[in-house]
C-alpha cells in the first residue's frame, strides 16, 4: 500500500455482535497505552439513553445515522492512538465502510455461528435480536454482513479457539507490521 494511502494510527474493531470487539479492544488498549473509543457507548453517552431505548423511541435510521456521525467526526478530528470498537452493524453503510478505512488498521474478529448466539444470549441489550428467533436473526444478519466485514478488513482475525488476549497479540504484531511498512 502506497504510504500516502496508509490511514492514521489507529485501530479498528469490527465484526458481529459478541465477537468480542470490546474486550479485545480493551485489551489491546492497555497493552499500546491508546484510548479505547466503544462507538456504542459513545453514541448512549450523547444521546442520554441505552442503545435498546434509542432503538425503541427514535428508530434504527436514528442509531445509523448517530453511528455515522460519530464516525465522521473522528474522521475530522485526526483521531490518533486510538482503539476504536464499532458496532456490528457499522458496515450496512457504503459511506461508513469507506469512513472506517480512513479512520485506521481495520481489524475484523470473525467467531463462529455458535459463539456468537452463546454470546449474544446472555443478556438483551441487543435490540436487533430481539426476536421469537434470534439464531434464524443472526444467521440471515451473519450471511448479509460478512461479505461487507471482508471488504471493509485490513486484517481477518479468526478467534475461534483463541482466548482474547491470543486474538489482542495477533493483532498487536499485524498493526506494527501495517503502520511500521512505509514501502
Ligand atoms: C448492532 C450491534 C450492537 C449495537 C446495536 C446494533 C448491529 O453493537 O451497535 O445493537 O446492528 O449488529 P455490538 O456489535 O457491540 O453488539
């Protein structure tokens, strides 16, 4: 890649809801010394409310367009050693996908079908899959995203079998190799 085409020193998290973004996001924050930024705490912390409450009241194009904002704004604030972890479904947006390559290393943790609903049903604070069937939900949500994730991704991580510290390593050594090669 072109060193004029190398995005600022960030990075960041993408992937399905319960691939554990944030915990490796966190991880990987203190190891580098670089802020954590969790998108959806963000946007509940200027909106005054949970994610499930701006769901129900205003709406998902509301949230979107929350999560866009705030994207473009860290685009716009030379946003630098920071760990950024998006929501799952950051990627449904052309504009979006081309944000997050312009905000840093993008980074997508892939977890298989089965971590994911194990994950994801431990609480409800995910109004998306707040459904009679929430594993046909993510499998149709999994199918329709994971060709976005791909394009989107600077790097592919599977974390299946790997502990969130293995998955935080391997992305620690890839981010050194991106942003320390100028060719
Ligand atoms: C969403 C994922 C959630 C949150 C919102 C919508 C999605 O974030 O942004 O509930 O569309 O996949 P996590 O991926 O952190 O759960």
């Amino acid at each position: 890649m072109d060193a004029a085409e190398k995005p600022p020193e960030n990075i960041v998290l993408i992937g399905f809801m319960g691939c554990g973004k944030s915990t490796v996001g966190r991880e990987i924050g203190a190891r580098l010394g670089y802020r954590l930024v969790d998108m959806d705490r963000e946007i509940e912390h200027r909106a005054g409310r949970g994610i499930p409450a701006i769901f129900e009241h205003d709406g998902a194009e509301v949230f979107r367009d929350m999560e866009s904002r705030l994207l473009e704004s860290f685009v716009a604030d030379g946003l630098q050693r920071h760990i950024v972890s998006t929501g799952g479904g950051v990627v449904g947006r052309a504009a979006n996908r081309a944000l997050l390559r312009r905000l840093g290393y993008v980074v997508w943790i892939d977890a298989p079908f089965e971590t994911i609903l194990e994950r994801t049903s431990r609480n409800r604070n995910r109004p998306l899959l707040r459904t009679g069937d929430p594993e046909a939900r993510i499998r149709e949500l999994m199918s329709e995203r994971e060709p976005l994730y791909d394009e989107v991704a600077h790097l592919r991580i599977d974390g299946d079998g790997l502990s969130s510290a293995e998955i935080a390593t391997g992305i620690i050594e890839c981010a050194r190799y991106f942003f320390a090669d100028r060719s």
